[in-house]
C-alpha cells in the first residue's frame, strides 16, 4: 500500500539554527500538507501546496518557514532559525489521488524536532 | 479557524465494552468530517469518515448531527488493540483543503 515517507524521524538541533524535514507523498496525489503537533496538544494545520505554489497557510506558518517541492518527488519543510517554541512533531500529509479516493489526507509518520 | 472540541478522557474500558466518543465543531458550514486514529507518539490515521446518513465498520459506527453540529463514535466489542486516541477531525471546505482536529480522546481498554 502507497505511504507517505518522511525523514528525518528524529532532529535535534540549537536554537537558531535552520533545518530541513524531507517528505515524500504519495506519488499520484497533487495536495500536499504540514501539520505539527506539539506534545500534549493537537495536531495544528500548518501550509498546503498545490501545483507548486502554497495554496493555503496558517498564522502559525510565519517567515521562519518556507516549504519546496524541489524535484517530482519530495516535498521539503524549511525552518530558517529555529526557536525553542518549534519543538513538535511535524506530520506530512498528502491527498487529492487522480483514481479513487480524492479527499482523504494520508498522514506520514512524522519528523520529531527538538530545538535546545 | 473554528475549534473542534472533544472529552479528553481518558476512557479506561474493559475488553468486551462499548464505549461512545462525542465531539462538537463550531463552524456550521463544514463540510466533511473523520475519526483519526493515533497512537501514542505516531500518525494519526484515518479510522472512517462520517456521513450525515451515519455509517457503520466492523464494530465502529459513527454518526453525524448536523443540527447539532455534533458527531460521534461508537466502538463495539472494545479490543485491547483499540487502546489510542481518537481524534474528531472536520474539513471546513469541501475538497482537499487543511483540517482542524479536535485534541482527542484516550481510550485504554484494559484485560
């Protein structure tokens, strides 16, 4: 069964300093997201991406954050100076299947960022 | 964005017990609505969608008030396998647009 894959599962890093999380959706779906979720709290929407543009962003989705779609199969999350308030999960999440199931948003297993 | 509110729990239930999940959302005009399911420390994954008509899995049922704008899970027959949380997710807008989730509620079901 197709998966959505993400790396990597687990970051550590300083405050201040930038990271990367790597997704790759479901090759045949056209929507892609990021949620986050930080410990204890629920799972927030962060930005959606469509036809290589953001289609929709939250306020929590400020200028620290930029996402790309850099070649036809990942999907990149860009923090570009990490506060200590950005420790979460990330969750990747990909919808929109040309056959089939068109709305349901498939989940992947997630980045854990710790930010010192 | 409209909240989605649930009962936290959590809901500790013996094997062989029915239990019942409650969610409310605020936004009168959404659209589609799901049960995630998650375990601890993962993904959530999608456990059904729910339809104004009610719809029913195996031994989960989901119903759906859109009067209401109330939503519930029932889960039959609780296996020690269902221990997780379970998230009360709606889509404001119809199509592949972002979803709000509710926190969840955290059912063990104990031998």
């Amino acid at each position: 069964e197709p998966e959505v894959t993400q790396t990597p599962s687990h970051q550590v890093t300083q405050m201040g300093q930038e990271v990367i999380l790597r997704c790759v959706p479901i090759s045949n779906h056209l929507y892609f997201y990021w949620y986050r979720q930080i410990l204890g709290q629920k799972v927030e929407f962060l930005v959606s991406f469509y036809n290589n543009e953001i289609s929709e962003k939250s306020e929590i989705f400020d200028d620290q954050f930029s996402v790309e779609r850099p070649d036809g199969s990942n999907f990149t999350l860009k923090i570009r100076s990490t506060k200590l308030e950005d420790s979460a999960m990330y969750f990747c999440a990909s919808s929109g299947s040309l056959a089939g199931d068109k709305e349901t948003q498939y989940f992947g297993p997630g980045t854990r960022l710790l930010v010192l | 964005r409209k909240e989605v509110e649930q009962d936290p729990g959590p809901f500790n239930v013996p094997e062989g017990a029915t239990v019942a999940f409650n969610c409310t959302y605020s936004n009168s005009a959404s659209q589609s609505f799901f049960w995630y399911r998650q375990d601890c420390r993962k993904e959530p994954k999608l456990l059904m969608s729910v339809y104004s008509s009610g719809n029913e899995d195996g031994r989960f049922t989901a119903q759906l008030n859109r009067a209401s704008q109330y939503i519930s899970l029932l889960i039959r027959d609780s296996k020690l396998s269902d221990s997780a949380t379970y998230l009360c997710v709606v889509n404001p807008i119809s199509g592949n647009t972002p979803l709000v989730f509710g926190k969840g509620t955290r059912l063990s079901v104990i031998a």
